[in-house]
C-alpha cells in the first residue's frame, strides 16, 4: 500500500504545481511616465445615456500600446489622443444602456433584442480601482491602480440651446 501511496501522493504534487492561475500577475512599476489617472462620470441628456470616462494622462509612452481598461466590472478600449505636451488615454465605459426602439409597423409586436454576453471579468477590483491592457514587446501586460481619483461628473444637454432671450 505505502509503495502506491507516495508515488501518487508525489504525482499528484507535480500537477498541482504545473497548475497555473488564470489571474493575469500585474506589474509593480508602470513601464510608462504617467502624470494622472482620475475617473468621470458624465450623463447625457437622454434617458438611458450615461458612463464613466477613465483617463490617464501620460508624458512619456516608452513605446507601450495600451489595449483596454477594466473599471467596476467592465470593459472598455483605450482611445488615444495625443498632443504636442502630452498622451492620454481613456476609456469610456458605457454604464447605462438605452431601450431598444420599436420600429416595427406592428407596435404590438415585442422586440427582438439579442441580449448582450457578459464577459467573464477577469479580476476582483474595489471601486476605485482600474486596471490596463498593455503590449509590451508583443506580451499582453496588466498594471493596477488602486485610490483613483472621481472628478465631478460633466452633464451633457439634451439639446442646443435653439434661442436665448
């Protein structure tokens, strides 16, 4: 019985050590110079128009691609926008979805509506934290920030002022 046991036993510990998780491990210094990182949430003027914009500002890139930013369970692509100072990039999260409208003749008639997947979110953030996907000599990077800042939020009209008096 013994002679079975610890060659199992032995076995069984070499697989689990081969075991890797599926957490993706996050830098401790990011491989760019960053100046800021804040969050924003904005509103627009109709119903079901809002969402957070995550931006960071950058003074030197170092070559790094930024992919996409995880914010509070979600997931957006990097925009980025470049100026003659300085680099952001910024993630704009849409929180809340519109309903959908009914352009069918019949107006009785429910709507198909594919309901979105959710993606399985990759890790366990606190409200104040995001993480960003970046290529790095072609491997796909994390870095983690953690206290980010919430500016006042902007509110969008709904429409143009048409004539003040």
């Amino acid at each position: 019985m013994k002679s079975i046991l610890y060659p199992a036993m032995l076995l069984l510990t070499v697989f689990l050590v081969q075991c890797k998780s599926n957490q993706p491990v996050f830098h401790t210094q990011a491989p760019f110079e960053y100046t800021s990182i804040y969050t924003q949430n904005w509103v627009g003027g109709q119903p079901g128009n809002a969402g957070v914009y995550v931006t960071i500002t950058l003074k030197q890139t170092h070559g790094i691609v930024p992919d996409s930013m995880y914010y509070q369970g979600w997931i957006a692509p990097v925009e980025i926008k470049e100026t003659p100072t300085n680099t952001e990039w910024t993630g704009r999260f849409q929180t809340v979805t519109r309903r959908p409208v009914n352009l069918s003749d019949n107006h009785n008639k429910p709507i198909e509506q594919a309901v979105p997947k959710r993606i399985d979110f990759p890790f366990d953030l606190k409200d104040d934290e995001v993480v960003l996907r970046y290529t790095e000599q072609g491997k796909a990077k994390f870095f983690k920030w953690s206290g980010v800042v919430q500016k006042e939020p902007i509110f969008y009209p709904s429409a143009k002022p048409q004539h003040q008096f």
